[in-house]
C-alpha cells in the first residue's frame, strides 16, 4: 500500500509541469482571441449602419447579392464568407443554402473551442492548485516553511491563471454567440431574397425610389 501511495504521489508530482505549461499556452491563446475579438468587433461596427441599409436596397432591388466591389465592403462577418462562397459557385439557391449550413458548422465548433477553454483553464487551475498542496504539506511537517511557501506561491497562481483563461473565453463566447445568431439571421434573409421577383407593394415608395 505504502508503495501504491508513493507511486500516487510521484505520477501526481509529475503533472505539474505539463499543467502549468498547458496554462502559458492557454492564457496565450486567450490572449489572441482577445485580439481578434476587438478587431472583429472594430469591424463589425463600422458595417453596421451601412448592412441595415443594403439590406433594403436588396429588397427594393428584387437582387439576392450585390457584386460591386463598395457593397461587398458591407457584409458583417459570418455573411461575408456566405456571401464569397455562394458567388463562386453562381449564386444558385442549392449552393447558398449548402454554404449557409456549412458556415453555420463553422459557427459552432468556434464556439466549441471557445466552450473548451471555459472548462479546461479552470480545471487546470484546479490541477495547478492541488498537486503542490501534498508537497506543501510535507514542507509543513518537515518545519521546511520555506518550500512550502513556494509550493503554495504556485498553487495560488495557477488558480489565477486558470480562472482568467475561463472567464476570458467566456465573456468572447457571450460575444461571439450574439454576433453568429445575427449574422445567422442576415444569411437566412439573403436566402429569401433569392426568391424575390420584384419588390414587395408600396416597398420601394417607403425607400425613397420610384
């Protein structure tokens, strides 16, 4: 027993280094999604205004898609790569709707990775936190106040960086679930428009055109 207890120990001891590494490559790729949230962000907010507006010059139009290259500069996000995709392949409603659910499959596994660093990082902290308790234990057995100060050193920080890994993915996923759903919702009105023939009575009147 004394042996398996022994083994127990040293397997657990072992685990700290590939877990506090794992955390540096955590908190380094939370760090690039903070970037290119802020950036996707950036952009979406400059398009904003201009996409509410397109959108009831597609409908006055009776046109699925603009191709000119100032329209093309409107789409938000997930709808610009719905709207490239469907153009290279005609704009044929069969492929808009494959493209549609393809990028909608994109969506959610960037979510997904997002759900996993929600977990992981907090129970890495965990992990961090936990395995050098037993050598801070020993240290404080020992009288060695020294190495248990230190043992505990790193078992506070990796709480820490564990749980600003999960907070920060989840405060990108809060975002990023909100910006998929619209844009979800933009792509599932350029499909209705690939049925439009003319535009709907009195449309085009309350735009502005004649």
């Amino acid at each position: 027993m004394t042996s398996l207890v022994d083994a127990l120990y040293e397997f657990s001891n072992a685990l700290l280094v590939p877990v506090i590494a794992s955390l540096f490559v955590l908190v380094l790729y939370s760090l690039l999604e903070i970037g290119g949230s802020l950036r996707e962000w950036s952009e979406r907010r400059r398009v904003r205004n201009a996409w509410q507006v397109h959108q009831r010059e597609l409908v006055a139009r009776s046109v699925s898609f603009d191709t000119s290259e100032n329209a093309k500069a409107v789409y938000p996000g997930l709808v610009a790569v719905f709207v490239k995709r469907t153009l290279a392949d005609g704009g044929l409603p069969i492929f808009a709707e494959k493209h549609a659910h393809d990028v909608e499959i994109e969506s959610s596994a960037r979510l997904a990775r997002l759900s996993l660093l929600i977990r992981v990082g907090p129970m890495l902290g965990l992990m961090g936190t936990l395995i050098p308790l037993g050598p801070a234990l020993i240290g404080l057995t020992e009288s060695n106040l020294t190495g248990m100060a230190e043992d505990l050193v790193v078992a506070f920080s990796t709480t820490v960086l564990g749980l600003l890994v999960g907070g920060v993915a989840y405060a990108i996923w809060l975002a990023r679930r909100q910006w998929y759903a619209q844009d979800l919702a933009d792509m599932d009105f350029l499909l209705q428009t690939l049925s439009l023939k003319e535009p709907p009575t009195g449309f085009a009147h309350s735009t502005g055109e004649t």
